[in-house]
C-alpha cells in the first residue's frame, strides 16, 4: 500500500493533516481524508490542506484567471471528506507551510495570493502571525432559527456569508455558553440546502475597550464537529456583534475561542467592505502515513 508524507499544523487549536501535491498527481477519495482526519485511527485534524499549483487543479484556473501570481490553491477538506469553499485558519496555516518550505515568500510590505473556492486570499504578515483579507463579506439573509443542546428554546440567528456559510447565536453570559453541549450538531430550522457553520457567541462587558470590541465564541463546522477555532467563524461572530451594536461599533475585533484568540478587522475597499483575520499558525510536526 502506498504511503504520502503530511505535515501537522493548526492555527489556534483548529488542526489540519497538510499534504504536498504540487503537480495535482494525488486523488484521495473523500473516505480516504476521513480516515487520515481520524483522531483514533488516523492523524487527527479538523481539515486536509492539499497544497497543489493552480495551475494543475480544474478549480485553479478562474483562480489564475483573476490573478495571475496565485501559484499556489490551497484545496481544503473537511474532516469527513467533504469538500469547503474555504478555512480561514486553514489559508494561515497554508501560508506557513508554503514559507517553512521555500515554496513561496512574502517580502515585507507584500503579500501572498494563494487560491481558494472562495476566490483569491491575500496573506500578509501580522505581529501575531499572518494576516488574511477573508474578501468582501454580507449578510446572507437566512433567518433561521437554532436548536442546540444545553438551550432551552431554540434561538434566532444572523446568518453572514464571508466566501462560505454561517448563522450567528447571541447567547446571555459565559455560563450559557460553556452549558452547551456541542458534541450533537445543532438544528437550523428552516434547514439550509447546504448547511452551515454555527457560531454561539457571548459580549464582554464592557463590549468596547480603548476601541476594540470583545466576545467570546464556540462552534460547531459542517462537516467536523465542535473545534476549538474557526478563522472564518471568528469573522462571522465579530461581524454579527458589530451589526447588531449598531454604526458607532469599531471596526477592529479581539475573538476568544477554546484555542486561543484570533484578531478581526473590518475595512473599506472599492468594491464594498472587506474582513480580514489574523492570528498565529503553527506547524507541530512532519511524517508519513500509509494510505490505504
């Protein structure tokens, strides 16, 4: 049986199994990624990260066709095999590996384009690690409703799109948060064709400190479970609260998760209002794995 060489890597506890294919020779099937996701009969990881040229992916060639210095398409997949439009955490940790391993450079002031489903991501580099323009952002419009254990009523939701699929809880204190039990996946009523990442988040309090607003988040991603971070998500909550607190809200966010905090600004473009996110990424260690 054949055997690929990964690197494990995670951004704020939300890990990823990371496997070099630059010519896009490899084909894992979706059952083959859920047993290296695995975290008792594999690797472990919330994700795959396949790091192959753009140019040798049949998604990479509108990622060329809009920029041309993409090299790089960062193919992401959930722990159960699924394909994702994108990851957040997953483009820092990408970005990481491409630099660790003189794929790729980021001169200072520059960035780095690397391919997604959902478009281009800029990476820059940030003082707690890299920085990611997460592109322009929107309301989504969904009004679901959320079931969960440990709430007693189901509860209304925001739904933010940020180049994939969110619904935002605000829940009353630290206690109702820590109270859920996320180990079942929460019910969205109506159901979303697609499904969606659900974010439970909490204010601080005070909400704003010398301009920076603060919350505290769990998630649940489609397709993995509860993680301990999640890049886009984090977007998701800081531009929910933002909305909800209404036009004097600041535009630069701190996110606590289970994994860490993570860094959210939002910012003007021609184009309309883009969200970046910054945070560390890690890589933990190198090795081989047989495939079966």
């Amino acid at each position: 049986m054949p055997s690929i060489a990964f690197t494990k890597g995670h951004g704020t506890g939300n890990d990823f199994v990371i496997v070099a294919d630059p010519e896009g020779e490899l084909e894992l099937t979706a059952a083959q990624v859920a047993a290296l996701c695995d975290r008792r009969f594999g690797i472990g990881a919330d994700g795959l990260l396949r790091v192959v040229r753009s140019s040798a992916i049949p998604a990479g060639a509108e990622i060329l066709a809009e920029e041309p210095d993409a090299e790089w398409f960062m193919d992401y997949r959930n722990a159960d095999g699924s394909i994702a439009e994108m990851c957040g955490n997953g483009t820092r940790v990408f970005a990481r590996y491409l630099l660790e391993n003189g794929l790729a450079e980021i001169p200072a002031g520059s960035t780095l384009p690397i391919g997604t489903r959902a478009g281009v991501k800029d990476i820059a580099r940030s003082t707690n690690g890299f920085q990611v323009d997460l592109g322009r952002w929107r309301l989504s419009g969904d009004d679901v409703l959320v079931r969960a254990r440990g709430l007693e009523v189901a509860r209304p939701s925001l739904g933010i799109d940020v180049g994939n699929p969110h619904v935002v809880v605000a829940l009353s204190s630290v206690a109702e948060l820590e109270a859920l039990d996320l180990t079942t996946a929460p019910v969205l009523d109506p159901a979303l064709p697609g499904g969606a990442n659900v974010e439970f988040v909490v204010p601080s309090d005070p909400l704003v400190t010398d301009g920076i607003g603060e919350i505290r988040m769990r998630v649940y991603e489609r397709g993995v479970g509860e993680t301990l971070s999640c890049g886009t998500g984090t977007a998701a909550a800081a531009l929910a609260v933002r909305h909800w607190a209404g036009p004097s809200a600041p535009a630069h966010w701190r996110v606590h998760v289970p994994g860490g905090t993570l860094a959210v600004r939002a910012f003007p473009t021609e184009e309309g209002e883009h969200v970046a996110l910054s945070g560390p990424a890690e890589l933990v260690y190198a090795g081989s794995i047989v495939v079966a």
